[in-house]
C-alpha cells in the first residue's frame, strides 16, 4: 500500500474530496450531444422535434433515438422514422415519440411509421449470390451453347 501511496500523483486533498470522480469520457458526450440539441437556435421543425425528444427522454434513450433514427416526412396522418442503427423502441418510446410529432407538426398526425433497421449484405456474400446464379445458369444452359463455352 506503501509503494500505492508514493505514485499517487495527486495531493490528499485532491484524493480525499467528495467531488473527484474518474471521468466518464461516454457519458459526457452524451450529454454535450444533448446539450447542443437543446440550445439550437435553429426553428425547423426537424431540430424541433429533436429538442422535444431531447427534453422527453433520460439522457442515454434520448440519444440512442437521436442517432439512431431519421426522421422523414409528415404525410396526411402519418409521420416516416426510419432507423439507422438496429435499435428496439417500445410502445411507450414510441407513444413518446409521437407526443413529441404532434407537438411539432400537429395533432392531425395519428400515426407513427417506423421503418426497421436493414442490414446491407457484405460484399462476399453478393459474390456467393453472383456465383450460384452464374452456376444455376450454366446448368439451365447446355454445354453446346455458346454462353456455356464463354
């Protein structure tokens, strides 16, 4: 403990005191993210209903919506989020967010449209895809046509 003591690069003072904490580098981004969100000054409707998911949500959910979802158009009663990252939002998160929309757009707007997230395919499994379907055709074909013998 004695060799512990002689590194401490700290004073006692600094080492003893209520308000030292390790930093959590995440969480202070999280909630600088937010902080920027909140004091936009910019008035579309977009960074408005971004302040008001802000301002509805605990700090970590708001920004897992915030980065996770894009938020499309307001059509008729409807209103398109599409999700970017593979997120799962509850009926309340989404009662939520749709209180949020209607404050914002208006109260015609009924309906939520979540769009799930997709994952894209990687580039070797389309070669897989590309090479059976060469292969299926090549089959279909007999081996005196002329595509079989390119």
């Amino acid at each position: 403990m004695a060799k512990a003591l002689a590194n401490e690069l700290r004073t006692t003072d600094q080492a003893n005191s209520g308000n030292f904490k390790f930093d959590n580098v995440e969480k202070f981004n999280k909630e600088k993210y937010l902080a920027q969100i909140e004091t936009r000054t910019n008035l579309s409707k977009e960074s408005q209903l971004k302040h008001k998911i802000a301002g509805s949500f605990e700090a970590a959910i708001a920004y897992q919506i915030l980065t996770s979802c894009s938020f499309g158009p307001a059509v008729r009663t409807r209103f398109f989020v599409k999700l970017l990252k593979n997120i799962a939002l509850t009926k309340c998160d989404r009662s939520k967010i749709l209180q949020a929309v209607q404050d914002v757009y208006g109260y015609e707007i009924q309906e939520l449209q979540v769009t799930p997230f997709e994952q894209l395919k990687t580039v070797s499994q389309k070669q897989i895809n590309e090479e059976e379907y060469l292969l299926n055709l090549s089959k279909q074909r007999g081996s005196n046509s002329t595509w079989y013998k390119v």
